[in-house]
C-alpha cells in the first residue's frame, strides 16, 4: 500500500509455512511509527524462496527489522536469512524474558555468546501475551490495516471453549499470527530503546572535565 519512505524505521514480522497447500506462510511490513501495515504477503511458497523473498523485502524496505517465527520449519528460512548475510535479523533471549533491540545491529556470533536465539520463539507461555497485545492494539484502534485479507481473518480468529486465541473451525490465522508477533515486538522493542536512549542521553549530560 506505500512504498518505502527515506529515514523511517520498518518491521517485516513473518509466520513460516511447510511450503504445501496445506499451509501458507505470511508477512506484514510495518511502519514502526505510525503504527501502519504498509505490505502484506500471504502464500504457498517454498521456505528457501521464502527466506530470499524476506531479505529482498525487508532490504527494500530500509533494512528493516526482520523478524521471522523459528519454530519447527521457520529455522529453514532463517538459516537462508544468516547464510545472504542480512544484519538487522531479530533474535530474542531464550527465556523471553526481555527484548534487547540493539542486537539488532551486531551479527550472529554474539548470538552465541549472549545466549540468543535467532528469530522469534512462540511457545505456549509466549502466546497469551501475542493475542493480548493483539486485542489491546484493536480496542483502543491503534494500529493501521490496510488489508482486505487481513481483516477477514480478524473476523475467523476466536477465543475456543479453553479461552484460547485460534482461528475457527476451516480458517486459518497465518496472518494474524505473524501480525500478532509484530505488534507484540514493535512494542517491547521501542520501550527498551526508547530507555536506552534516555540512559545515554543521562550519562553524557553528566560528564565533567576537571582541569
């Protein structure tokens, strides 16, 4: 729906599919800012075309954060993301207890040492906390959708008799998975950066020269 502007910050924010007809893999481009779906992807594509097809995607897009589901087959199209040497690839900690987006911009090795993982673990602890941001975002009409397909999947996407986010009977929620990631990254990440920055800002006000 736009194109990419100079100076703003994007977030591509993925669900990975097997790559048959039974399940589609899907991405949302996000404006960071204005909070805005700028681009939408939903397909049957293999999870190596899929990896290229991210990298392009988020390069044309300002280098933008990257952000890709590492369960089960999602690490295939991940590895294809390390291996063309793409720098702003998300990782998260492996205990999810906070988001550090200044990993951003430094490359796997310290992955290792750090004790990230790369790309985004949904895991049933994880989950909850997806599908709340989610609905937070939608009551108070925060975030932009630009997509039909989009909003059509919001309609299927239901709370089940256990009080779990699913999509009904016969949908699917590829969709509103990968947008519920997003939003749930986009939010933490900018808190945490946003600190960042008025903690620099603090340390260097307060430097001294003594003579």
């Amino acid at each position: 729906w736009k194109y990419p502007e100079p100076g703003k910050m994007y977030m591509i924010c993925s669900d990975v599919a097997r790559g048959d007809a039974k399940d589609k893999s899907a991405f949302h481009v996000i404006d960071l800012a204005e909070v805005e779906q700028v681009a939408e992807f939903e397909g049957v594509i293999g999870t190596t075309v899929y990896g290229d097809t991210l990298v392009n995607t988020a390069t044309l897009y300002n280098d933008a954060i990257l952000v890709i589901e590492n369960a089960n087959i999602g690490w295939a199209s991940i590895q294809q993301v390390i291996n063309r040497g793409y720098r702003n690839l998300f990782y998260t900690e492996g205990d999810l207890k906070y988001v550090d987006p200044e990993h951003q911009f430094s490359n796997k090795t310290y992955s290792k040492e750090k004790k990230k993982v790369a790309g985004f673990s949904n895991t049933p602890k994880v989950r909850p906390l997806l599908i709340s941001k989610l609905d937070t975002y939608f009551r108070d009409r925060v975030a932009i959708i630009n997509s039909e397909r989009t909003i059509n999947q919001l309609y299927t996407f239901i709370y089940n008799a256990e009080g779990k986010g699913i999509a009904a009977f016969g949908y699917n929620d590829d969709i509103i998975m990968a947008l519920a990631i997003g939003l749930w990254v986009r939010d933490t990440a900018l808190k945490l950066q946003s600190k960042n920055l008025e903690l620099q800002k603090f340390m260097l006000n307060n430097f001294g020269v003594s003579t």
